[in-house]
C-alpha cells in the first residue's frame, strides 16, 4: 500500500530544493502532497510541484478544494508522515506554541502522523537561544529534528544552518515511513557519560565525555523495538524517552549495576567513558590550599574496575557485547587487544585526535572491528547514523 508525505514548504531560499526531493519520492511511488506558505510561493510557484507530485498543491487555508470537504483535516488524515522542509524559524516557533493561523502550522497542529523538520535560516538565528529552545521542546514531543549543515549560506555567513542534503532528508523520509522493529522483544543495555571518581566532597576526576553516542545507541534501539536500559555516568543530556534510566557516578557503582542486571539482557554495549583512575582514599573534608604550604598536592591513584572486561567474564551464552575503543595512537591494535581481552563480539575503534571524531563531537569517524578480524571503517557520519550502523551490526550477530 502507497505511503503518503505531506511536505510543508516555507519561505526559505532553500525552498526550491524540494523539487528534487518531491521527484525522488515519486519515483519510489510515495503520493506527495505539497503545501506552500505564502512566502515560499515567492522562491518558487506552486506549478512546479504540482507537476512533479501530479496533485494539486495547497497554498491558501481558505481555499476550494475537490479533495477534501474540510481541506487542512483531510490532509492530516491522510498522511503517513508530515515534513516541514526548509522550516525556518517563524514556522518552528509557530508549531513550538501551537499557533495555526496558515495552511502549513495549521495542517501541522492538526497532524497525528510522526514529523520530520529540516531547519535552515541565517547561522545567527539558528543558533539564537529562542530558536534552540523551541527545537528542544519539538524534540520532546516526539518530532524528529535534522541538524542542519554548515557552510556559506544565501545571506553571505559562513556556519550552521544550510539545508541538510536532499539525499539525507531523503533517506530519512525512508527510514521513518518504514521503521525498523528488528530489537523487539530484545533487551539491551548501554552505558553512557562519564564516570566520576571523588578527590574530596567537592572534587573529582572525570574526563571530556557528554554521552552523546551512548544516548544515542539507546534512542536507536528504543526505535527498534527493544527494551532499553540505560545506566549514565554524568551527563547533562536528557534520557530518551522510553528508556529504563539508571544513574550512576563511579566506576563501581556503574559496574556493579550493570551486573546486576546483565542476566535479563541480550545484547550490552559499553559506550561510557570509564576512568581509569581513581584516588586511593578520598578525603572526607574538602583540601584546603593553606593546608598544602608546598603549593602542590600528590594523589596516589589506584585502577577502576574494568566493567567491560567483567561483565565479559561472566558473558552467558548468545549474549551480544559490544565494546568501544577511544584512542589517540596505534587503533587498530589497541582496539584488537581489548575485542579479546574483554570477551566482545565486536568493537568500535575511534581516534579521539581526529577532526570531527570524539567527545562533545555531534559527529564521529569509527571502524567497527568483528571478533573474526573482519574490519568495516565507517566515514564521517554524525553520532545517530553511526548508532545506527552499530544497531545494525548487532542485528546480524543475532540473526
């Protein structure tokens, strides 16, 4: 049965790059139904896309229509996906705070359908403040958000907030009309963040992890249908929704959770970045300076538990585990040896060095090592495509 997109065009210079994507979604035999704001018909007239989706185009809420008898309803009803492409600022704060007073926030606000919003306008209202919070709230009630790309833009800036590329709003449109469910009735735990190892009451060692890839591995099972246990060392970012959220601070305490709960899983994927270090003896009352009249201080640090390589040691049988390899030199062999010592299935190998690549990174360059020596490198790809590649991998392991 054909899926049908509704694509919601605003008043973008990007606007005129929607005919190729309205044409590639016919050639899949996906129905397309166009709706223009006003401005958008300014970048490019409605004839155009009414030719390429062989259906009428809908640009005025007060217009006839031999559709349907109450036009921005029916619409709604009959689509499978809304796509707000390019959605600017004007249109995201529209539908952040359920204004409808044209055609494209009001079909929006009616709409049950998942949504995908493409944002594209000017670097410094992109990153505005207003903007970000507004795309924040969206991502919360559900909708999808596609980063947009960086580079010269219409005005003459150089930044943030290019239309992402055709072919990846494309492939998303895919994606989301057809969505994996190939975890369900798996359970799967990842961990996240960066584990905290205390100094005294107020100090710690920590490192640069925000937890981006493990929240992400856990939002893309989640979508695939299975049940996701997620324990977070520290992180400031907001658990997806759906997931059992555990926090955790030290490395023992986030080894032993996951021990805990390593029975029930089938696949367990070790994303965190757990330090290595951690004080011998923490102070029980915070060091002052005028204590220390040497002007220096020496910790006697002692090893974390490696929670990887215990949990690989009490790895029951069938059980998937994935590992990640952060480096700065020799990657391929340091990654080798801790695919083995630590008992994984496969694991993923980064250079943390590498631009692009690494903590606080919305992107990242990875090579996914199998235990058979199989090796796959992945290009730059941002932190959901390659959780997804990673999903991926272990999808085949299990079948």
């Amino acid at each position: 049965m054909s899926k049908t997109v509704g694509i919601g065009i605003t008043g973008g210079i990007a606007a005129y790059k929607m005919a190729d994507l309205v044409s590639r979604l016919r050639k899949d035999d996906i129905e397309v139904i166009v709706m223009m704001t006003e401005s958008a018909t300014r970048f490019i007239t409605p004839l155009t896309f009414k030719t390429l989706s062989n259906r009428e185009v809908i640009t005025d809420l007060w217009q006839d229509s031999q559709e349907w008898p109450v036009q921005h309803i029916g619409i709604a009803e009959e689509l499978d996906l809304l796509v707000i492409a390019p959605a600017t600022a004007n249109m995201i704060a529209k539908m952040t705070h359920g204004i409808a007073d044209d055609l494209v926030s009001t079909v929006a606000l009616a709409n049950t359908a998942p949504v995908l919003i493409a944002p594209a306008m000017n670097s410094n209202m992109y990153q505005n403040l207003v903007v970000q919070d507004n795309l924040k709230k969206l991502s919360l009630y559900g909708y999808e958000i596609l980063d947009p790309a960086s580079g010269v833009l219409a005005c003459g800036s150089i930044g943030p907030g290019r239309l992402p590329e055709i072919d990846i709003i494309y492939q998303k449109i895919i994606r989301m009309l057809n969505p994996k469910q190939d975890l369900k009735g798996k359970r799967l735990m990842v961990n996240a963040g960066t584990t905290c190892e205390d100094i005294d009451p107020v100090r710690f060692i920590a490192n640069r992890s925000t937890g981006k890839m493990g929240y992400m591995i856990a939002e893309e099972a989640v979508c695939r249908g299975a049940q996701v246990i997620l324990v977070s060392g520290k992180s400031d970012l907001t658990p997806p929704l759906g997931v059992d959220y555990i926090k955790a601070w030290g490395a023992q305490e986030m080894c032993d959770i996951m021990l805990k709960y390593q029975p029930m899983c089938d696949i367990i994927i070790g994303a965190a970045a757990v330090g290595d270090f951690k004080a011998s003896r923490a102070a029980n009352q915070k060091i002052k300076k005028m204590e220390n009249k040497s002007g220096s201080l020496t910790l006697e640090l002692v090893s974390t538990p490696d929670i990887l390589k215990t949990l690989g040691q009490a790895k029951k049988p069938g059980q998937v585990m994935v590992g990640f390899a952060a480096e700065t030199q020799d990657l391929i062999d340091n990654a080798k040896k801790k695919l083995e010592s630590k008992n994984l299935d496969f694991i993923v190998a980064n250079d943390v060095t590498m631009e692009g690549a690494g903590f606080a990174a919305d992107t990242n360059i990875v090579t996914i090592i199998e235990r058979n020596g199989e090796t796959r490198s992945l290009p730059l790809m941002s932190k959901k495509e390659v959780a997804a590649s990673i999903i991926d991998s272990v999808v085949n392991l299990l079948s």
